[in-house]
C-alpha cells in the first residue's frame, strides 16, 4: 500500500488531512474536484524540496488560512456560535416575554397577564437557545417578536381603549394593524435573511 493512502496530504500545504475530509483545516484548500466528489491532487507538495515547501507553505497561509479562518468562524459546531445562539435565545426569549407580557396586560389588564408572559419568555428562551446556529435563532426570535406585533391591534377591542363605538374600534384595529404590519413584515424579512446564512 503506497504511503500517500495511509498518510493523506493537503497538496497546498502538505498539513495531514482526513481521508474523506471535504477541504484542508490548515490552509482552507478544497480537497475535492469541481463536480466529481473525488479527491484532487496527491501529495504533489510531498515530492518538492523543503525550502519549495516552506515558500508555498508561507504564501498559502497568508490568504488561504485566513479566508478559512472567516469561513469557518461560525461554523454551526463552533464554540463562537454555540454561544452566541444562547445569547440570542436569551435576549430573543425575554424580548419575546416582555412582549406577550405587554400585550396580555393591556388585553386583560390583570395579573393573570403573568402566566402568558412567563411561558412566552422562558419557552422562547428554551427553543430559540437551543437552536443549531444563531441565523437560525435569529430566524425564529424574529418570526415570534414579529407574530407578537401582528397581535398587538388586538388591543383596540379591549378594556384599555375606552370610549367610542365599535366602528371607531374597528378602525383603530385596522390602522393598528397597518402599522404594526408594516414593522412585522420588515422584521420577518430580517429574520428570513438571517435563516438563509
């Protein structure tokens, strides 16, 4: 069995790589060709000398290593966006809390408001903290904040707006809704760009 097999190399920078490693943790090199799924390139950097090693080895790492490094920054693995998909979950989750709080409170305007307010927060923080990637909690956080602005024009038909007839009602509803649309809509559209990273 010849050495190339039981010690595969990068061909850029001659770092060990997996055998089925798709691309090269060292230099960031795409070890697979274009359409075929095949390996490229053997050992080609293990059949130069030394010092033409080294210069390739140098002139990779400058701009391969760090466009690697950026790439694979928030890796869906990675210890950086793990955290920062808690982070998210838990700022998203009390945003989402504060929110079915506020709107429960002014629908019912009692304590009772509470208990919605408290599920909302620590189920959203639950679900959006254990996402796989922050675009993904991102995604969602603002899909639920978004839903909660949909709702708000609920308000109009409750004890909070008193005085006037129902026409009246319905026409705040109507502009509420509009208005808070608007915002829904947008953030909706943020968080759709942020599940497609």
């Amino acid at each position: 069995m010849p050495p190339e097999d039981t010690d595969p190399r990068c061909p850029d920078c001659d770092g060990p790589v997996s055998a089925t490693a798709p691309y090269c943790l060292h230099c960031g090199a795409d070890l697979e060709s274009e359409g075929t799924g095949q390996r490229r390139g053997g050992n080609s950097n293990r059949n130069r000398a030394p010092s033409e090693r080294a210069v390739q080895t140098t002139s990779s790492e400058t701009g391969d290593a760090e466009a690697a490094a950026n790439d694979h920054l928030f890796d869906p693995d990675g210890l950086l966006d793990n955290s920062l998909t808690v982070l998210v979950g838990i700022v998203g989750g009390a945003l989402v809390g504060a929110l079915a709080f506020l709107l429960f409170g002014l629908v019912v305007q009692s304590w009772v408001s509470i208990l919605p307010g408290g599920l909302a927060w620590t189920g959203g923080t639950a679900y959006l903290a254990t996402r796989d990637s922050i675009g993904e909690a991102v995604k969602y956080g603002c899909y639920a904040v978004a839903l909660l602005l949909v709702l708000f024009p609920v308000v109009s038909f409750s004890p909070a707006t008193k005085g006037g007839n129902f026409a009246g009602r319905v026409l705040l509803f109507l502009v509420a809704e509009l208005l808070f649309g608007v915002f829904a809509l947008g953030l909706a559209g943020v968080g759709h760009v942020a599940g497609k990273r």
